[in-house]
C-alpha cells in the first residue's frame, strides 16, 4: 500500500506555491513534512483531500490516480468539536456523516473511549475537557473512520509544552496500535524527529523537497528520550532549514 505525489505543481493567482514536490507514504509509515511558515504543507492536504486540483504532476494509491476523499481522515490544526454535541456524538460524527445511524455510531464508538483515555467522560460537552482530552476525542473521531490514510495538519501547535510532549507520547502510542499510515504537517523538528519514519524537508515557497531524512531511532521513542542519532538529525535538519532561509 503505497501513496505517492509525483511532480505536484501549483499556482493560486500569482502565488507559485508548489514546484514539482514529490514523496511517498508506504503501509503503517509515519511521514513528517516540515519546512518554514507559508511554504505550501498545508496545501499538499488541499490537494490531496480534493478541494484544490495541481496544475501539474500526479497523485495516486497503489498506482491508481486518487479520486476523492474516501482514502483519507483528515484532522486539522483546531479540534473543531460541536460545542452542541456530547464527547460520544462528537465522536461518532464522522461514521454519521458516512450514513450510520447515530445509535449504531454510538455503539462503535463506545468500546473505544478508554484506548483514548475518555472513559467514563462520553456524556461531558467540549468545553468540559482539557485541550489535551479535545485532541485525544478529535484523534478519535477521525481514526474511527477507519480510512487507511491519515493526515495531520499540526494537531498540537495550539497546546502547551507539556500537554503537547503528552499528546506526542499518547499518540505514538496509538499509531503503534493502530498501524495507519500517517502524514504528519508540522514547524516542529523536535516532534517529526520523534514520531516518524521519514522525513521532508520542504523549501521557501515555491516548494520543492530539499532533502528527505530517515529516522534512525527504534520505537517507542517518546517514552525513552531522543538518543544521540535523533539529536544529531535535528541539528542537521534545523542547519538545512536556517541555510535556506538565507538562499
């Protein structure tokens, strides 16, 4: 199982956002994409969840051309909980938008509220939780949905240091479980360094890939600590950034 972008080109007006940017996710693979603020990460997601079409270049699933988003589960930057609806409804939103009934949304749902440590919380509203506990009911809602593709658009960018350290532990731990092939849009060398597999490093708009890093270090690592390979990668990694900023 294999997804791959292949020579994506986009312009938005007189913006070249993206030249020719290539990469590959392979089955149970978490990949990061970095780069500096306004290079075009978040526009891969565009494109690839369908509400924005390349002027170049070819995406496909296991050599077929991607036509939708069926493929994907998609969680963005906010939460975006329904304040009107309880911890298990909201959960249970994307099996309902899928067209099953919300009694039978609700019963899949249920066994899986303490592998997201929200057991015994189905009944809270959103503004009951913790941030940390509306990502981990957002993370939920989006994994039940059991696509075989996940994308990530910085999920814990608006959460404190500690409480984003937690999520990064929890979640790979999750994904451990789970197996699903992630992508991963982030500013945080720390956190790609720690939860993927591989890594690429976008430039300045118009983007193109720099450079693409394997991830040395065996799992789990949240709970261990980055060791001295892991380090060393985030240095190489934070010069290659600082270099292109002064191209």
């Amino acid at each position: 199982m294999t997804l791959r972008l292949d020579d994506l080109r986009l312009t938005r007006g007189v913006t070249h956002v993206l030249d020719g940017v290539s990469l590959e996710a392979r089955a149970a693979e978490f990949i990061s994409i970095l780069g500096p603020s306004g290079a075009g990460k978040s526009t891969l997601f565009e494109l690839l969840l369908g509400s924005l079409e390349p002027d170049g270049g070819q995406i496909s699933f296991n050599g077929q051309p991607v036509q939708g988003r069926d493929l994907f589960a998609f969680m963005p930057q906010r939460d975006a909980l329904m304040p009107w609806r309880r911890v298990i409804d909201n959960i249970a939103l994307g099996l309902e938008v899928q067209g099953l009934p919300r009694r039978a949304a609700r019963e899949r749902v249920r066994p899986l509220l303490p592998r997201f440590g929200l057991d015994g919380f189905e009944r809270h509203w959103p503004h009951q939780l913790s941030g940390g506990m509306r990502q981990r009911a957002a993370l939920a809602r989006t994994l039940v949905q059991d696509r075989p593709l996940l994308l990530l658009d910085e999920p814990f960018g608006a959460l404190d240091a500690l409480t984003r350290t937690r999520m990064q532990r929890w979640l790979e731990a999750r994904l451990q479980e789970t197996r699903v092939t992630t992508l991963l849009v982030t500013h945080d060398v720390r956190e790609a360094v720690a939860l993927s597999d591989r890594i690429y490093l976008l430039s300045p708009r118009p983007a193109r890939v720099v450079e693409v890093f394997d991830v040395p270090q065996p799992r789990p690592r949240m709970e261990t600590g980055p060791g001295e390979e892991a380090l060393a990668l985030e240095t190489r990694i934070l010069r290659t950034l600082l270099e292109g900023e002064r191209e």
